[in-house]
C-alpha cells in the first residue's frame, strides 16, 4: 500500500507540470496567432498552431476575453521576468536597460487588438491594466537603478515616466512603414546616458 501511495505523490507533481507546460505552448500559439491575425482570430487558428483540440481550449478558456486576458498577462509575465534575468547576464546595467526595453516596444507593438479589447465592457479588462503596471513599472524601476548606480545613466528618470515615453513612441508604430519606433526608443535610451 505504502508503495502505491508513493507512485500516486510523485504523478500529481508531474501531471501539473505537463498541464502548466501545455497551457503555456496554448497561450504562446494564441499570442503568434494574435499577432498576425488580431485578437478576433478564429480559436481554431490557435487550437491547430498549439497542436490541440478546439475543446482543450475551451476547457482552459470558456470566452475569448479569458483567452485574451491570460495571453497578455502570459506575456507581462514573461517581460517582467526579462529584467532580473537580462541585469544578471548582460555587460552593464544600461545594456540590460535597453534590452529591457527593447522587449517591452516588441511587447507594446505586437498586441494587435489589445487597444480597442481594453475598451470593452469586459471587466477582467480593467484588471488587466492595473497587472501590467504593477509588474512591469518595479522591473523598469529596477533596472533605471541599476544603470544609474553604475553611474551610467541620469539618476532622475522615473519608471514610469519612461515607460509612458515608450508607449507613446509605440504609437502608430504598426501602421506607417515609414516610422520607426525603435530607433526613436534607442535615441531615448542612449539620451539617458551620462555624459562623460
């Protein structure tokens, strides 16, 4: 008995993992998928790109706008655990910056639909914004004062502030080819360099 019991501790453990692993690769489709496609895309479209079945998604995700929402929190989640990670391998603090940021314009310019999605009844949307902010602006917080304590960046800047900047640079960024919204974020960027 005892043994059973034993095989029976160490499949749950295991059986989360695959469906945490499965609904993760569902959530990365849908992202791809809505990326290309906007956030109306076809649920099939996701099921066949996941490799699943229509009903595995509906199980996880009975409307879109559950779908929609775990998709962008997936993807906060992901930008925000960039940070630390980008700070402990890149050369300087200001690097990690910039390919914090970096992340965070590929983050802002991909989520097709998300704008107009937002200004939907839906209230799980509301909560959305208040998530993206509080795990988003204390990464670029950390970050900011990492690159100023090495002394290479300006000591003034607020997260927040820049962030905003960001986004507002973003604008637009999709739909006129002749703007580059990434080279505009760079010269912010390296402007908060120090002078030396």
């Amino acid at each position: 008995m005892n043994g059973s019991d034993e095989g029976a501790g160490h499949a749950a453990p295991s059986k989360r993992k695959d469906a945490r692993r499965n609904k993760e690769t569902l959530l990365d489709a849908a992202a791809a998928v809505f990326v290309t496609s906007g956030v109306e895309a076809p649920v099939r479209d996701i099921a066949a790109k996941a490799g699943v079945g229509l009903g595995t998604i509906y199980r996880h995700f009975p409307t879109r706008a559950e779908l929609i929402i775990a998709v962008y929190r997936h993807q906060i989640d992901a930008c925000a655990e960039a940070g630390p990670a980008l700070l402990a391998t890149s050369a300087t603090p200001h690097a990690a910056l910039g390919q914090w940021i970096d992340l965070f314009v590929d983050f802002l310019v991909t989520k097709h639909g998300l704008a107009a999605v937002l200004r939907s009844d839906d209230a799980g949307f509301d909560t959305l914004h208040a998530y993206f902010l509080d795990r988003l602006v204390p990464v670029c917080a950390q970050l900011l004062e990492a690159a100023a304590s090495s002394g290479e960046t300006r000591s003034d800047m607020d997260a927040y502030e820049l962030m905003r900047g960001v986004g507002n640079l973003c604008i637009g960024a999709d739909s006129d080819p002749r703007y580059d919204a990434r080279r505009l974020v760079e010269l912010l960027i390296a402007g908060l360099r120090r002078p030396h």
